[in-house]
C-alpha cells in the first residue's frame, strides 16, 4: 500500500520508492477487482430490476439521465482533471480545487430548477422532469465526493478508493429493490442513485482524512490566479465533455424524443448489455493509466511503451468479450430479461459492434489530456458529436431505434480515425499497424467460424443456458486461440510481463 510519505507530491519522499509501474499496476489491480466486483453485483441486481420494471421506467429513467448530463456544470468546467494534471497538492491547490467544484455542483441545480419549467413546456413528461431535478441533487452531492475521491487517487491510494466503493454499492440497492419490488417504478432507480451518493460522501470523506493527514490538517486556502489556470486547463477538457455527453447519450434523446420512452427502455437494456467489454476492461484501464501518462509525459520512450501496452490489453480482452456477445446476442437477451425483452436483441447486435471502440477512444482520451495536450480530445469529440447529430437524426426519424444505432456506428468510426492521428503525431514511433492489423484479422476470422457454428447450436434442442454457455465459449476461444497462433512470442511475452508487475516491485 502506497503511504502518505510515498508520494511523489511529499516534499522529504526518499530517494529509493516504489517503481511506478508496480504501483499503477498493483493501484489498477484493485481498482479492476473492485470494477468486476461491481459489475458483478451491478449485473444481478439489475436483472432483478430489468424482470420488476417495465421497459418504460427505464426509458423515463435514461431521458431524465440525458437531461441532467445536458445540464450538469461540473464535468464541463474540468476542475477534476486540472487539479489532477497540477503538479503539486498543496493547501491552496487543494482549497481552490474544492471551491471550484462545490460552486460548479451549485450552479448545476440551480440551472435544473430554471430548465424544469422549459422541459414541461416542451412536452416531456413529469416524471422526466422529477427524474432530471433529483439527479441534479445527487450531482450537488457528487461535487463534494470528488473533492476527497481525487486527492485519494491523486496520491495513488486506487486501493482505498475500490474498498469504500465496494462496501457502499451493495448497499445502496437495498432501497431500491425495495421500491421496485413495491410498485415504484422508476423510482426505485432514483433510490439507487442517491442512496450511493450519500453512501459514498461520507465514506470517502472519512477515508481521505485517515489516509492524507498531511493534506486535510493545513488551512486550504483560495487562490484567484490558481483557480484561473485550473479554469483554463479545465476549459478545454469541459469543452469536450459537453461534445461527448452528445457522443454518448445524444441516441437517448432521440429515441426518448422522436420513437418513445418504451422503445428507449429496450435500447437502454441493449446498451447496457453492450457495455460490458468496456466495464471490463476500459473503465479500469482510463481510470489507471491517465495518472500513469501524466507521470511519464516527458519521458516518451516509456510513454509509448506504456499507451502500447494499453492497446494490446484493450485488444487482447475487451475485444473477445465484444464478439462473444455480438455472436450470442439473442439467447443471452433471451437468457437474462425473459421473452418480454427480445426487441433489445437486434439493437444489441448493432451496439456491441461499436463498444470495443469506446475503450480506445477513452485511452487515448486520457493520453492527451495527461500530456497536457486537451484541445486534441476536444476537437475528437466535436467531430464526432457532429458525425451523430448528422447521421442519427434522419437515421432516427426514417428507421427508429435501428437508425439511432448505426448513427453510433457512423460517430464512433469518425472519432477513432481522427484520434488515432493525432496519437500518431504524439506517439511517431508507435506502430498503429502491428496494434490494429492482427486484431482486426482475428476477429474477421472469429466471426467467419463463430456465427455459423452458433446457428447450429440454435437448431438444436438444448437448454438455452447450454447453448448460451457454447456460443460464448467457443467464440472466446476461436479468438484467444488465433491470436496466440498469430503472434505467439508477443503474447507471451507481454501477459508474463503483467503477471511479474503483480508478483514483484521490479
């Protein structure tokens, strides 16, 4: 466990610490065991919710959602990023980073209050609107969480954040099982989201002052020209949040706007679904490498070994789980919400196809910002939210919710190219070809041999969770197999490279 006095930030830290890549590695082992921890407990309570519910609780759920996002300050302004990105953690970085994050929580449910009576008038329903206002109160929570959250990870202390996360998302079910149980309908999925909130405020709270007494015993203090500077930085990173909150839930919009709330609730399940690859493997590896980056951004030799070995993870696993729900996407709908929910199975085929493509965006994403380098995400995720509005609207309006999804298709293929050039322009001796080729070939084969096996499968008479489990498995291995006969010394050289990261400091 990396302590106070290991930081980088502690001006007397011995000369002899922890090798870097341990602890990122070792950090990002207990912040994927906590994610799959989470998506594990997340998986099944919602299977119990998704058989409670009706497809229209989660549709008004995920409009409200699109909403809040559209208005939520926070995010927008960076402020998390600056203070992350800022060299030192000191009394008046840390003062100013917590004024600036519970002003812009403040002025994201003040800026509700006024939309509210905009969205009525428009025609969205009440409990749209009740959904968008609740979730500004949780965002007003959130602006204090993160204050403690990123000073935690800031220090590389990814272990103490994954161990209070661990212990309050379980229970912030319990409420909502509750109310679904009940008759609440999409009220038991606000329940969730504010029970984790306050759960998660007063844990991480408690933690940060335990584990940073050298921070949170100083008087932190406000400093106009800091917060100026966060401010600038932030604003580039904001800027780009506004683009990608478009990139990623602009399809809610429409499909809650233009097909209807129903529908939207069978393409929210399919999403979710559709994510998984990304839960996986992305949101661990974004959340790990970005404080791995912005350590490394002068040393260029190491910073491209560092992002390479990143793509290869992302390929290397988060591509296989992607094929295998593609492959098996009907059964496994079939399997997991029950017959009333196969309208979500063809909209998952279309969703899954793009979420391996998430993970690399994100990755790369984190890359140009820990460099210091944010216009470069921000123009990614103008292009690309322009690429979805162009192309999901009238897709949307002639084909409903099918059209939606290919406008995803069209906006996530735009977003990689550009990304990918100018991570060429940041990375020059980083081959593209060796990180991109193989894969791709691996997985035209997977699906060449996967998807004519699995129609066979489906004609006979089995157990649908037997011929589930075969799908999945012999799609996995088809892929695992192939690449390892491609390049087998490559492989083996990187896994033994990671599993000795986990075994020793050096």
């Amino acid at each position: 466990m990396l302590t106070p006095d290991d930081s980088p930030d502690t001006p007397n830290a011995p000369r002899a610490q922890t090798p870097l890549a341990f602890r990122i590695v070792r950090g990002g082992a207990a912040v994927a065991l906590t994610s799959y921890f989470l998506f594990a407990f997340g998986f099944l309570s919602n299977l119990v919710l998704t058989r409670l519910l009706a497809p229209s609780d989660f549709g008004i759920f995920a409009l409200g959602t699109f909403f809040f996002a559209l208005l939520n300050l926070r995010p927008k302004f960076g402020v998390d990023q600056a203070f992350a990105q800022h060299a030192t953690t000191d009394a008046q970085a840390s003062g100013t980073f917590a004024a600036l994050s519970i002003a812009t929580g403040i002025a994201s449910l003040l800026i509700t209050l006024i939309a509210a009576p905009i969205l009525i008038a428009l025609g969205y329903s009440q409990p749209v609107v009740l959904v968008t206002l609740t979730l500004a109160g949780v965002g007003m929570m959130d602006s204090i969480t993160g204050i403690a959250w990123v000073q935690l990870e800031k220090a590389l202390l990814f272990t103490r954040v994954s161990i209070v996360t661990a212990l309050v998302f379980p229970l912030s079910y319990l409420p909502a099982f509750y109310l679904a149980y009940n008759g609440g309908g999409y009220w038991a999925l606000l329940a969730q989201n504010v029970a984790y909130a306050l759960l998660l405020l007063i844990g991480l709270w408690f933690t940060a002052r335990r584990a940073l007494p050298e921070i949170w015993h100083t008087r932190w203090t406000f400093s106009q020209t800091l917060a100026k500077q966060f401010l600038r930085f932030g604003m580039f990173v904001g800027l780009a949040t506004i683009f990608a909150t478009i990139v990623y839930q602009f399809d809610n919009f429409l499909v809650g706007t233009f097909v209807n709330v129903e529908t939207l609730g069978f393409y929210d399940r399919a999403y979710r679904i559709a994510q998984w690859s990304y839960i996986l493997v992305g949101s661990v590896l974004a959340r790990t490498a970005f404080y791995a980056y912005s350590r490394l951004q002068n040393d260029l030799v190491r910073l491209t070994k560092t992002f390479a070995m990143s793509l290869w993870i992302v390929m290397t696993l988060g591509l296989p789980i992607a094929l295998a729900i593609f492959v098996s996407a009907d059964d496994l709908v079939l399997f997991l919400f029950g017959e009333k929910w196969l309208p979500s199975a063809p909209l998952l085929k279309f969703l899954v196809a793009y979420s391996i493509l998430r993970p690399l965006l994100d990755d790369a994403g984190a890359l140009f910002i820990a460099i210091g380098h944010p216009r470069r995400t921000t123009l990614v995720t103008i292009f690309q939210a322009l690429a979805l509005i162009l192309a999901a609207t009238p897709l949307t309006l002639q084909l409903g919710a099918i059209g939606t999804a290919t406008g995803v298709g069209v906006a996530f293929v735009v977003g990689l190219v550009i990304t990918y050039y100018f991570v060429h322009r940041t990375l020059p001796e980083l081959s593209l070809r060796d990180a991109f080729l193989v894969p791709f070939l691996t997985m035209l084969l997977t699906l060449f041999l996967a998807l004519p096996t699995s129609i066979l499968f489906r004609a006979l008479e089995l157990p649908l969770v037997v011929k589930l489990f075969f799908e999945s498995a012999l799609t996995l291995a088809i892929y695992f197999g192939a690449t390892i006969l491609i390049r087998p010394r490559l492989t083996r050289e990187r896994a033994q490279y990671v599993w000795n990261l986990f075994r020793q400091r050096a």
